[in-house]
C-alpha cells in the first residue's frame, strides 16, 4: 500500500506554544531505487516498511536531489541503479551532492519470477530500493575518473586492433573474391606491400576503386593505432603507471600494452582480498549447476571482464615459452586435459604472479613453481 505522505508533511504544520513546527527526516533512512534511461528517470522511495512515493522525472542528479531535499529535509539518502550506458556519471554527482549512492550489476539484483514476467520500470525501481533497504545488493568498484579515461584509451586502442584486422581480411576477401591470387600477401603488411596493392592489376575500373577506397581505410586506421600506441607508451611511463608497469613487465609474456591493459582494468589491486576474487573478476572459474548428488560443470565462466581476460590467455601462450617453470607445469596439465583447459590453469598461476609483484612491488623471478 502507498501513502502520500510527502504532500500530507509538507502542508501540515502543527502549532505548539505558539510556534510551528518544521518538517524534518533527521535520524530517518530513504532508500531510492532509481530505473535510469536517456530520456527519463523512475524513482522509488521507500522508508522503513512503508512504499513512500513513486515517481518519473528528468534523467538529471540535481533535480532528484533538490526534489529530496524539498520533501524530506534532514533525511539521509541512499540511492542504489544499475549499471549501464550512463556509467558512473550520475553515481559520482549524487555522492558530491550528498547522497550515498551505489551502482550494482543487474545481473545480481534478487528477482522473483513475478518480476521477470511483469518487469516494467515502475517495478525495477521498487525492486532496487526494496533491496537496498534489505542489503542484499553488492556495490561494483567506482573508478576515479582520470583512471577511467585511461582505460578508455587503452580499450579505445583495442578495438583499433580489430578494425585493422577487419580492413586487412576485407582487401584479402575482396581479391580471393575476384580470382586475384594471395600467395605474396604476409601476415605483417609493409608499405611496400600495399604500393604493390595499389599498382595491382584490376580487370575493371569498379575493382580498382572499391580496393582503394578499402587500403585507404586501413591507412588511416593504422596510423590511428600507431599514434594511440605511441601515447600509452608514453603514459606507462609517468605516475601512476611507472612503478607498477615495472613489475608487471617482469613477467614473461607481459609487454607494454598487455601490462596497460592490466593496469587500467584492475587499477587498485588491494580490492581483491583473495586470489579466487581476483580469478572470478577475471572469469577464470567454472559455472557449475549442482543439485544433490548431481553436478554439471559447463566450462569458464561468460561472467569476465572479456579486455583483461583476452589479455591473459595470449599473456599465458607466451609465457610458457619463456617461463621453463610455467612450461613444466603446463606438461603436466595437458596430461590430464586438452590444451585449452591447461592455458585456463596457466592463466591462474599468472594472476597470482600478477597479484603478488604488484602487492610486495617486486619484480617477477624466473623458474619459480607455485
């Protein structure tokens, strides 16, 4: 049951020994589970056990702040959405202005078959601040905002990676396509090579201009990845990147970008009490469905933090070539198993490398089995 509560307090005042009493929430707790969208917000509150109000407003923190504090002076707020296209704008604007708020993946919010099969934003918004309230819902890690933006460009970099890749198996496709053949076309493309493609042969003039057009793409998207690696380079070598590019670079498999990418995914380390946590982060650990005696393991996780994750399977690959010590104990493994749940296990030795040269600020020591 709702109670209109806000409009009854706010134009009700008592008089006592002549003199009004205000309205005031000091000492009371709001929860306010906020449904964000682009265009709009639906907001829940709730205190105690009564479902005090709910209602749409502009997708804007301000408003929702002046709006509490018209209709509760003194309360403390706290105000819980979901992850998502907003980032952690509006977490970060409701916490300067006061307000304790937490993001959670929405994956991880209780919901009752009811609920999934009547979801509107009214209900999503009660949902959130009912759990809230219970303390049910697990808040993600708020980066600071400059180390956000580094990661940006280190991802930013990564998706450059796949439009040049992209770019090249276009121009292959295109020529394969046309009976043009590839022997002479190399896994690393030089400025010589594309000359060469320029001056190709083409039977018709419509050929020629469509394989232009697609080496002009890969030009510029190469010269984009070339001057956005320049300047992660240039950033792992400033604070707070330094020192701890330092210790991660120790590692064998982990070069200056792998060690970015690391870095600015992880950015705290000491947020991972434990190596399972920092594996689960990863999405190096099993989804299991267990019912009594019966128990399916269905594989890795698709719960990950797919940058870090890509990251350290090709970081694995490498190392056990370079680590005789990672090499013995991938042998061992693909006894027992495929190569790929060995690279899996490898992965695991190398988070904790990861944790502990980055915690005790030590550089990595070849040979040692752990």
């Amino acid at each position: 049951m709702k109670f209109e509560l806000t409009k009854i307090l706010i134009t009700h005042k008592s008089r006592t020994m002549g003199k009004v009493k205000e309205l005031s929430f000091n000492g009371e707790t709001i929860y306010c589970g906020i449904d964000v969208h682009k265009t709009n917000w639906k907001v829940n509150c709730i205190m105690g056990k009564i479902d005090l109000v709910g209602f749409s407003q502009d997708p804007d923190p301000e408003q929702f702040k002046k709006y509490m504090d018209k209709n509760y002076p003194g309360a403390e707020i706290k105000a819980v959405y979901e992850a998502g296209f907003c980032g952690f704008g509006v977490q970060r604007s409701l916490s300067k202005s006061g307000i304790n708020c937490i993001v959670v993946n929405a994956a991880d919010v209780p919901t009752s078959d009811k609920e999934k099969k009547r979801k509107d934003d009214k209900r999503d918004a009660r949902k959130l601040s009912r759990e809230l309230q219970d303390g049910s819902l697990h808040p993600i890690y708020i980066p600071s905002i400059e180390m956000e933006h580094f990661r940006s460009l280190v991802r930013q970099r990564h998706r450059l990676a796949q439009d040049q890749t992209r770019c090249k198996n276009r121009i292959k496709s295109m020529l394969m396509f046309s009976g043009i053949k590839l022997s002479d076309i190399k896994e690393r493309w030089s400025m010589k090579m594309i000359k060469e493609l320029k001056e190709m042969k083409c039977e018709t003039n419509g050929l020629r201009l469509a394989l232009n057009y697609t080496i002009e793409e890969y030009l510029q998207i190469r010269k984009l990845l070339k001057d956005s690696t320049l300047a992660i380079r240039k950033l792992s070598k400033e604070e707070p990147f330094k020192s701890v590019q330092e210790y991660l670079q120790s590692i064998p498999g982990i070069g200056l970008i792998t060690g970015m990418v690391i870095q600015t995914e992880i950015q705290d380390i000491n947020r991972f009490k434990t190596l399972d946590r920092f594996c689960d982060y990863a999405g190096f650990v099993p989804d299991i469905s267990s019912s009594n005696d019966n128990t399916v393991v269905r594989g890795i996780t698709h719960r990950c933090n797919e940058f870090l994750r890509e990251a350290l399977i090709e970081s694995s690959w490498t190392m056990i070539r370079k680590d005789p010590a990672m090499l013995m104990k991938y042998n061992e493994y693909t006894k027992r198993m495929k190569p790929s749940k060995a690279i899996v296990r490898i992965c695991k030795h190398l988070l904790s490398r990861i944790r502990y040269v980055w915690k005790n600020q030590k550089k990595y020591e070849l040979g040692i089995v752990k």
